[in-house]
C-alpha cells in the first residue's frame, strides 16, 4: 500500500473518517445545545408555577391550607387500605 494507489485510498478512508467524525461533532453539539434551551425553558415554566402557586397561598391562605389538608387526608384514606 505504498504506491499512488495505496496511499491515495488510505488518505481518502481518512478523509471519510475525519467527515463523519466532524459530522458527528456537529450533531451531538446541534442536540447540546437543544437540551440546554428545553431544559432553560423548563426551569423558567417552573419557576412561574412556582410564583403562581406562592401568590395564590399569600392570598388564600385558609383556603391552602384546606386544600393541603384535603389532600392530605384523601391520599391517608387511599394508601392506607
């Protein structure tokens, strides 16, 4: 393999190798940097659920504390039996 052809298919195996390798980079930055944007999003849904649900208690607060009790009580009532 150390004549012009033998040395022009290992050069171009390398080349095929070094693009799929360079493609594969490209891809797994592509699905990177998607994950970082949905997990971005999900921190930021949870966050304004978060504050939703504070300023509902700050405003209701006996009507929480019902609710909390209820369901409290109902999961006693169905993990007990």
């Amino acid at each position: 393999m150390n004549n012009q052809n033998g040395t022009t298919s290992v050069d171009g195996i390398k080349e095929k190798v070094r693009g799929f390798v360079d493609s594969a980079e490209e891809r797994a930055e592509s699905i990177k940097h998607r994950a970082i944007d949905v997990k971005d999003d999900v921190m930021s849904r949870g966050n304004a659920l978060i504050e939703r649900a504070t300023a509902m208690i700050k405003a209701n607060p006996l009507k929480a504390v019902g609710i909390a009790f209820g369901a409290g009580y109902l999961g006693m009532r169905l993990f007990r039996r």
